[in-house]
C-alpha cells in the first residue's frame, strides 16, 4: 500500500514539475481581485471566530503546496506586513514562486521543497495556513490537517478545502475512461492532452460526459484538460467525510470559507413558508446536516472550502443577539478589501449625486446588488478612513440631518441609533462591515 501511495505523490510531483500550477503570468496582480483578498485575508478569517479585528503586521503565514506562488502573492498582498512562507513538493514550482514575490517587491518571502507531511521539519509556528486545492492528494485529509496542526498556533486558523465528489463527478467519471486508455500510467504530456481532446471531439455532443464537461475553450487549455481529466491522484469527498477528518485531526470547523453560498434556506421557493416537517426539522440540525443537505440538493460547488483551527471553548454572542448595552460600546471596521481609494470616490459621487450607493459591485459576494442609501453612505464615509465608534457614527448622522424631514423636530437621538444599529446590523450580517463590542471583550 504504502508503495502504491509512493507512486501516486511522485506523479503528482511529476505532473507539478513538468506544468507548474496555477500558469499565471508572472507579472499579473490580484491587487483588483478583492474577493481573491477577502478568501486570503486573515483578518477576515479570524474575526469570523473570534469577532475582533487583528492587524496582519509581523503574522507568519504558510502557504502549503503554494505551487507557482500565486496563492502565496495573493496572501502578501491580502496581510500588509505578513512574512510569507511557501511549500511545495514541486521543485520546479518553487522557483517560479520565488521569482514571482520578488518580482512584486516581497523580498521577506520564503520558499521550500517540503511536503505537507514534514512541515515540522520547518521549525515554526504559523498564524495562518492557507492550503489551497492540494488536500485532496493527499492520502487522507485527517494525514495533511493533523500536519498543519501540528504548525498552527493556538489561536491560529487554517484554511484548507477539499475536492467535492459530487459535484465532480462527471470528471472522476472522465479520468476512470482515461486511466483505462492508459493515458495516466505515466506524467501525462503533450500526447495524452491530445489523445483527450481527440476523444472529447469524436463523441456526439449529446452524449452526457461531453455534454457536462467539455466546452469549446479546453480545445486550447492545455492546463484545465490535466487538472481536470488527466489530474494524477484527484480524489473527491463529501461532507461528512470532511467533519470526519476534522475529528481525526481533532480540529473545529468554523465556517466555510464561501458561507453565503452554503445558506441551506436560499434553495427554498418560500423559506418562511416550508412544509411543517422542514419547518419544524430544519432549525434544529447541525451545521454538519445543514451543509450536508444542502450539498445533497445542490453540489454546485467544486470546493468544500473551509476554515478551522484549534478548538476554543470560549464562545462569542452573536450581533443579533447583542442588547443595546452591547450596541453603545461598539468599535465599527469596514472589510479591508473595500478601503479602496476608487470605492471611496464612488461612495462620494453617490452621496453627492443621492444616488445609492452598489456597495456588492466592489466587493461581490452575491450575484445582485447591494445598495446602501446615499443618506445612510454619508453617514459611515469616515469609515474609509478609519475605524468609528457608533457614537462617533450618531453624532455624524445629527449632523448630516439636524431635523426630522416629515415634523421639523430636531432628531432625536434613540431614533438615530436604531437607524444605525439597522444599517450596521445588515451590513454586519453581508459581511462588509466588522462590529468589535468592548462588552463582549471583557
């Protein structure tokens, strides 16, 4: 057994050598791709558990089987002041993850040939760990999770994901027709990738397998034809499978790295109007039986992408539940990736023009806009500028409107304070905005 799983890591190692992955030009930056920043930033990890906003300045981060160092060039960019460390099995990779961080000006990043089972081997302790479409080669998740454990400070988090064998299925299908034309005994080149797309092309298109996964584009992408059918040692899993590996490694789950698109509730016609079984079952299951529901229903996603980290016993009350106590000691923080110079000209422009203000369109988490009222927009402008206390935020608002519009009273200010615990509370809810309560921290 163990010499078959030594074959497998060397082909994959072969593979990774021959076309290190992802083939991104060395010069392209994701300093525009705020959802690749938001996915890579720790800040947003780790106010996620533990709803306080930390400074990346001086955090070790890891990026496990950093391949090409894209990844590794995201996550520098993502944590100002971070140091970068990356691991790869892929020798080749490695150097051109080198060339790319400096090319970009990191000179503080570092670069190993280090398989994610002897990371200990490095002799450090890391803040974050982002392993990015590599768990699944390995030859148990539990195996690759429990090393990176191993790595992660207490309070640390990691971020890993997983093949989904439902949603894929099609392709691991594919890679069974190819494995058995032996296009996979050995590191696929330039034949294979031909003898797929000849194969692909001779089958009628109404044929399931072509249908599904063949599109006209993979006539010319090389990569997206290895990584998909001719992709050495890919293996899928399901949910359960990965809180199974989360117990063998004896780590918790604290969110899917995409949670807004795992809402179990969203595949339903009229959510506050289900059948009485759903409505009185649903509330009460697990996040393991919510997420599993819904990728039985629906796998749409690729990745099971997910954060974890140590286990903590401390447990953090959510915003809905905060009283207004809570609410008057609140520090409030914008999402990092939106404190962007043009997203604070826009926000300008609408205030000025009164027009709302498409607060998604820089930050996209969902597929329709986000509007936020130009009156609301004047109010947490200062927030582009620099954290703002609610009371600074209230005081602000009486400002901007001194006088109720309907009576001509003077504001009063309860009145503005539920304005903008409402606006706050939505936009904590989305997740452009971070909510710290001193109470809470006490």
């Amino acid at each position: 057994m163990n010499q078959i799983l030594t074959e497998i890591s060397e082909k994959i190692r072969q593979q990774f050598d021959t076309g290190p992955y992802p083939r991104i030009p060395l010069e392209k930056s994701p300093k525009n791709d705020a959802m690749a920043l938001y996915i890579h930033s720790l800040v947003n990890a780790y106010y996620l558990r533990n709803q306080k906003v930390i400074s990346t300045e001086g955090k070790l981060i890891l990026d496990a089987g950093c391949g090409s160092g894209y990844k590794s060039l995201i996550l520098a960019e993502a944590n100002p002041g971070a140091k970068i460390v990356g691991v790869d099995i892929s020798a080749n990779s490695i150097e051109l993850a080198k060339q790319r961080l400096q090319y970009h000006g990191f000179d503080n990043a570092q670069f190993y040939v280090c398989g994610i089972e002897d990371l200990a081997s490095l002799g450090l302790q890391f803040d974050y760990i982002n392993c990015d479409d590599v768990l699944y080669l390995l030859s148990e998740p539990a195996v690759g999770l429990q090393a990176m454990k191993s790595v992660l400070k207490p309070d640390g988090i990691i971020r890993a994901n997983l093949h989904s064998s439902l949603q894929r299925t099609y392709y691991y299908r594919a890679q069974e027709v190819f494995k058995m034309m032996g296009l996979m005994d050995d590191n696929p080149q330039e034949l294979e990738i031909d003898l797929v797309r000849d194969t692909m092309k001779a089958l009628k298109d109404q044929v399931e397998l072509k249908s599904i996964t063949w599109k006209p584009e993979l006539e010319t992408d090389k990569e997206r034809i290895l990584m998909n059918y001719l992709f050495q040692g890919d293996k899928g899993y399901t949910i359960p499978e990965l809180f199974a590996a989360l117990r063998t490694a004896e780590l918790e789950f604290i969110s899917m790295v995409n949670w807004r698109q795992w809402n179990l509730m969203d595949l339903f016609k009229e959510p506050d109007d289900l059948p009485a079984f759903l409505a009185m079952s649903l509330p009460e299951t697990s996040v393991e039986e919510q997420l599993t529901l819904f990728e039985l229903l629906h796998p749409m996603h690729r990745l099971i992408d997910f954060w974890c980290g140590h286990p903590q016993k401390s447990e953090i009350t959510s915003v809905a539940e905060w009283t207004l106590s809570d609410w008057q000691t609140v520090q409030v923080f914008l999402t990092p990736q939106l404190k962007q110079l043009e997203v604070k000209q826009e926000v300008i422009r609408c205030i000025n023009q009164r027009k709302p203000f498409d607060i998604n369109h820089f930050l996209p988490f969902f597929e329709h806009a986000i509007s936020i009222d130009s009156s609301v927009a004047a109010c947490l402008l200062p927030l582009w500028d620099s954290s703002q206390s609610i009371t600074a935020l209230v005081e602000r608002w009486q400002k901007i409107h001194p006088l109720n519009p309907v009576t001509l009273a003077p504001t009063a200010e309860e009145e503005i304070f539920q304005l903008i615990i409402s606006a706050l509370a939505k936009l904590h809810e989305l997740g452009y905005v971070y909510l710290e309560s001193s109470f809470e921290l006490t």
